[in-house]
C-alpha cells in the first residue's frame, strides 16, 4: 500500500521571449541538467519531470492547469533561470491546486572570474529573476516552500527531498479514506471534531462502520489463513512458551489472527488507509485488537485509538513521508511521567497499539489482561524503542480552525528494567524539559494521542502546515512560555483575519 513509484514532481523554469532563441536553448539545456541532477539524487523519492520552459501567462496557466488534473504529479518545483515578468504568472498561481517549492539556485556553482561578461549575466539571472517571482507569490499570499542554494550542494537536495515527502504525505490525504469502527471514546473531547470541514481541509474522508462489518470478513477466513499467519508470528517474534503450539494461551493467539485477516480484509475491499476502533464498541470480537493494529500500523496503515480520526489521518500521512527513511512511526500517548529533582522524562505508551516500527530489536509477543474493555485478554507486540531524536505532533480541532502542534523529544533507554509492563513503550526527554514543555502542549490545547516519529523532523511539519495552510506551533529548545503566550494570542488575531479574507 506504500507504492511512490508512479508520483512525479514537475521542474517547471521561468523565462521570457525578450533573451531571443539562442538563449533560451541555453536556459532549456541547464534546466533539463538540473532536472536530471534532481532526479539521480538518493534524497528525493519521486521522479522529476522536466517540462519545458515557460515564457507567456498562457503557457504558465496551461502547466498549473495540467499539474492539477494530473493525478500523479504531487507537486512543482519552480525556478526562474532568467528575468521571468511576475504578473505573467498571477493565472497560473491563482489556481494552482498543487503544493509549490521555489528553488533559488543558479546553474553555475561560482563566477568564473576571467570570463564573465555581459552574455554571461544576461543568462543567468535568477539572483533577481527568483526575488520577481517570490514577490508575486508574496503579493498572492501563496504558501510555499523556499530553497535556496546550489543545486548540486547536498543541503539543497536534502531540503527538497523533505519537501517531496511531505508533497507525498499531502497526496496521501487528499485520497485517504479512514473507517471509524465504533464511534468515539464516550465524553472525550479532543479525539473529536469536524470531518466535514477535516475533508475541505485536508481531503481525508472519515466515516462510521460497526464492528460486525468486520466480523463478516473473520467469519470467512480460513484455517489455512490462520496457519499462515501464525506460522509469521512464530519467526517474526519472540512467543512466550504460552503461546506456542499447545500453550495454554494459544488460543488468545489464534483469536487475534482471525481478528488481523479479518480487520485487513475489510481495511483492503474498502481501500481505507487508516483506521480507529474503541473499546467501547467491539461487539463479538473476542478481544480489542492489539498485535492486528500493532501489524498493520508496521504494513503502513495509520491509526488512532478511541475513535482518534484525526491521529490515524496522521500516522498515514507521516508513514508515507517517511518511506524509505531510517526510524519508525507510531501512534503514541503520553501516558505516565517520571518526576526527579535531576531529570523529568514521559513514559508514552498505550494499551496495546504501539508501532513495531520504532522497535529496539526483536518484539515479544505476548498475552495479558487488559483490565478495560470486558473482553478476553488481548495478544500484544512488547518491546522498548531505541535512543535517539524524535518529534510527537497532534493535530486538533479548534473550532474556528486545525492547529498542529510539535514538540520535539529525546528518546532515551529507560533508566530500570519494566519486567511487569506488558506494552510498547518508548521513554523521552522533551525539549526544552517537562516543565516548559508540558505547559506549552497544554496551553496550545494538545491532545494526549500523537503521532511519535523517529524519521520525521519538525521542518516536514513545517513544510505540511503550509501546504495545509494551517496553524502551527513548536516546542523546541528555544520555547519560553512567555514567547510561547504572545504566539497564541497573535495566532488568534492572525487567523481571525485570514479566515475573513482580511
């Protein structure tokens, strides 16, 4: 379901009938070189396409117009090699569709000093060609990534490489369907909010099914099928003895196979990226699924516990931009804190949904009570996540509008051993410390589901916010709660006025 391989970002480069036909072959011969500069660099995961260099509004407006009808082209990438008049490219901005990166680099690394002349400066050109274009797109209010450096320098591919992946991750959304199973969590407030106004924003339609749905499917799979699957549980992780062939929990185990297929099965007949599911609703299912949820968040599918639409939208769309990259990504919830005079850390966890993707080494299966539910007592994936720099990010519903918050983190190996935890769990140091850091989340209104990554930075979300064209705060190592209040209240203003077109 993680197939990039037919997405495509257009290079669409700027110029204009005024340099003549001799400079213009020169402008399309370096445009197609850095194009395929782009296209051979191990950081950008998609294809670029070149298109020909455009010099009228009529040729500006026919390639935004092509970019939005096609469905594979998930972005452009625009530079202005020469001198390109900006108000040529108002029709076409103003109904581009696509997410935007402004490239300001020049064909050249250097100036060749003994050799420059008059010829030389009327090609290349974009030091002031590029600032035309960014004021238009300024004057336009047109969100949009900025670039700037060689072509060739790898800081410059890294960048784009980030932008293309958060282009992936919008894609994903525009088409993202996530089935609800059951309804909300009762009484809880920040797992809800608007799918309607969640679809104008961002795409993603989020709709209801009952648990039975999925029984229909576990109701038909086979003995064969549950072999199979057991048979990957047992070389994939490390069973307790009791799970084993004639263990005494066996059976626990065979139940959340059928639960898998049958989750699956559905999730692949419906063509959902994404899923919820509540304790509160799980009809005949023998227990509330944990290694199914556990496996198909590893397989790419996103998800969000207690009917958190919002949470799985996200997983789904933060898997896609981390395709190829070193870390995991997961469903998270800040779940307990450790408090000591010389350090404060947030065990996160969950009760059994935690992503094998952000695994340190080989998982345990395992089956224990649950102590929610009512059900039978639920097959889980236990391990520790590896040391290292990662990001929770939330996305809530404000009322008047979507806000994502980030906060950056330190994983950290847990300071004792957790022999009687039976879940997922991953021990971190928020920046700048739990103090200003919980205060921050919890002015800004966070929720305690996340979406937790170790492959994806704060600049993808960055890139994402303005892509959505939506509110976005940090909390870095540089958050002062004072700063951080003035940041809130100005937001109020800013988007107050923006909605209203002010």
């Amino acid at each position: 379901m993680n197939n990039i391989s037919q997405k495509e970002v257009w290079f669409v480069v700027g110029s204009q009938e005024l340099y003549g036909p001799e400079t213009l072959l020169k402008v399309a011969e370096h445009s197609q070189n850095i194009a395929k500069g782009l296209e051979g660099s191990l950081h950008i995961p998609v294809k670029i396409v070149y298109k020909d260099v455009v010099k009228s509004p009529e040729q500006i407006l026919n390639v935004c117009l092509e970019a939005n009808s096609n469905k594979n082209c998930i972005g452009i990438i625009a530079w202005m090699h020469t001198f390109s008049p900006a108000k040529m490219w108002i029709g076409g901005l103003r109904i581009l569709k696509k997410p935007l990166c402004h490239l300001h680099t020049q064909y050249n690394a250097e100036i060749p000093w003994a050799t420059i002349d008059m010829d030389f400066m009327n090609l290349n050109q974009s030091a002031h060609g590029d600032r035309e274009f960014g004021f238009m797109m300024s004057r336009m209010r047109k969100k949009r990534k900025v670039v700037v450096g060689h072509w060739e320098d790898d800081k410059v591919l890294k960048k784009l490489g980030i932008w293309t992946r958060v282009a992936l991750g919008w894609d994903e959304l525009q088409n993202l369907k996530v089935a609800r199973i059951g309804d909300n969590m009762r009484e809880v407030a920040v797992t809800e909010g608007d799918k309607v106004e969640a679809q104008i924003r961002f795409g993603v339609t989020v709709n209801g099914y009952d648990s039975s749905d999925i029984t229909k499917h576990i109701d038909k799979i086979s003995d064969k099928q549950i072999n199979d699957l057991l048979a990957i549980y047992e070389t994939s992780y490390n069973l307790t003895s009791s799970l084993k062939e004639g263990g005494a929990q066996r059976q626990s185990l065979i139940d959340a196979a059928k639960i898998e297929l049958g989750l699956r099965a559905f999730l692949e007949e419906g063509g959902f990226g994404a899923f919820t599911d509540t304790f509160e609703n799980l009809g005949a299912w023998k227990q509330l699924p944990g290694i199914a949820t556990q496996r198909l968040m590893a397989d790419g599918y996103g998800f969000g516990g207690e009917g958190d639409w919002k949470t799985a939208a996200m997983v789904r769309a933060l898997k896609v931009m981390n395709i190829g990259l070193e870390g995991g990504t997961s469903f998270m919830e800040d779940y307990t804190y450790h408090f000591t005079p010389e350090k404060s850390y947030v065990l996160g966890s969950h009760m059994l949904e935690i992503c094998p993707s952000i695994a340190d080494g080989k998982p345990s299966c395992e089956v224990h009570p649950l102590g929610i539910g009512g059900k039978e007592d639920p097959a889980r994936l236990v391990f520790n996540s590896p040391a290292g720099d990662a990001i929770n990010v939330s996305l809530v519903d404000m009322g008047t509008r979507f806000r994502l918050i980030v906060n950056e983190v330190t994983a950290v190996k847990p300071v004792a051993e957790l022999p009687k935890l039976p879940v997922a769990r991953v021990l971190w140091d928020c920046k700048p410390n739990l103090d200003i850091a919980a205060t921050a989340w919890i002015l800004a209104g966070g929720a305690h589901h996340t979406v937790y990554s170790q492959a994806v930075t704060t600049e993808f979300m960055e890139d994402f916010a303005d892509i959505a064209g939506i509110e976005l705060l940090v909390i870095d190592n540089d958050t002062k709660i004072r700063n951080f209040k003035e940041t809130l209240n100005a937001n109020e203003a800013y988007y107050h006025l923006f909605q209203h077109g002010l």
